[in-house]
C-alpha cells in the first residue's frame, strides 16, 4: 500500500470515529465501542486529544459567558468608543487644517487620508456605542496597529519622556485590545429568549 493510500485510509478512518460519536445524556462525548474485523481501535493522537482539549476548554468559557442585555455595552467597548471619538476629533481638527492650508512647521500633510481616517474611526465610535461586532473588531485592527507601532518606535527613542509616552501607549492599547476580547465574544452570542 503506497504512502498516499495509506493516508487516506487513515483519515477515512478518523471520520467514521468522528461520525460515530454519540452524545451521552450527560454532555460528554462517548464513542461507539465497534471494531471493524480483527483491527482494534487506533488509541487517540496527540492531535486529537489536544484538539478535543481544547474544545472542551471553549465550551467551559463559552457557559460562562452571559448575552447581552438589550441596550447593554460592556465596559471596554465603552472605553473603545470613547477613545475612538477622542482620535476621531483630533484627526478630523488635523485633516480640517490641512485642508485650509495650516502647517505644523516644514511638514506638509494631505488632507484626504486624514479625512478618511476620522470617517472610519467616527463609524467605528458609533458602532462601539452600538455595541456591534464589526466595530469593535475594527477597533481592534486599529489597536493591533497601535501596539506595532509603538513596539517598533521603542526601538528608536531619543529620550526619556518619548520613550515613557511610547510604553504608556504600547501597554494601554494592549490591555484595551485583551479586554476586548471577550466583549466580543458576548456581542456575538445570540441575545437571550427574553429579551
């Protein structure tokens, strides 16, 4: 039997296994007990045992998670509108600016992606406020962004308060971006029969 055909016959195999799971009345997982001829059943990889693991380990934290009240927005979403709106406002006052020709020094800026950019982060501030899944995922882009940049302009400080400033930033948008995670996994369960 070549290389491939074995393969195949294994993962044909590892199918049946998964097709002949049947939910016990408890909630674990049992498998069938049935051997096909004079072959036993193969003992579970590592694979699927980290894989089953790991399954388990996400049905106990999605149980613990509690849905959305009607109108409800968790506290780290709040935090995100608010600094959404905070970045907004002063890139918008930037890109208003620039459009009616002030400069910051020698620096000159183009309005346009400025003003893009303030569109984009005023509708993700009213979507957090919404409480709604693309926004916050969104938020959550801009921060990873954030946390980049940061990481990498710690590289090149030239003095002490920038190099404060540039860890401040690094460490808020970091702890902002872990609480967020599981915002988003409340604002993606479904909302609860009473509501």
């Amino acid at each position: 039997m070549s290389d491939r055909e074995r393969k195949r016959v294994e993962r044909q195999k590892r199918k049946r296994r998964t097709a002949e799971r049947v939910e016990s009345p408890n909630g674990d997982a049992a498998t069938a007990t049935t051997t096909e001829g004079p072959e036993t059943p193969e003992a579970e990889t590592f694979q699927e045992k980290m894989s089953r693991r790991y399954e388990e380990r996400n049905d106990e934290a999605r149980a613990k998670l509690e849905p959305l009240e009607r109108g409800e927005r968790p506290k780290a979403v709040t935090i995100g509108a608010v600094v959404s709106t905070v970045l907004a406002i002063t890139i918008s006052v930037q890109g208003v600016l620039s459009l009616l020709g002030v400069s910051a020094g020698e620096a000159t800026t183009r309005p346009a992606p400025l003003i893009l950019f303030a569109a984009v982060l005023w509708a993700m501030a009213v979507g957090m406020w919404r409480a709604r899944y693309w926004a916050v995922l969104g938020f959550q882009t801009v921060l990873l962004l954030m946390m980049l940049a940061s990481a990498f302009g710690l590289v090149v400080v030239n003095s002490l308060l920038q190099a404060v400033g540039t860890t401040l930033l690094l460490l808020g948008s970091g702890a902002l971006f872990y609480f967020m995670v599981r915002a988003m996994a409340r604002i993606q369960m479904p909302s609860s029969p009473d509501a």
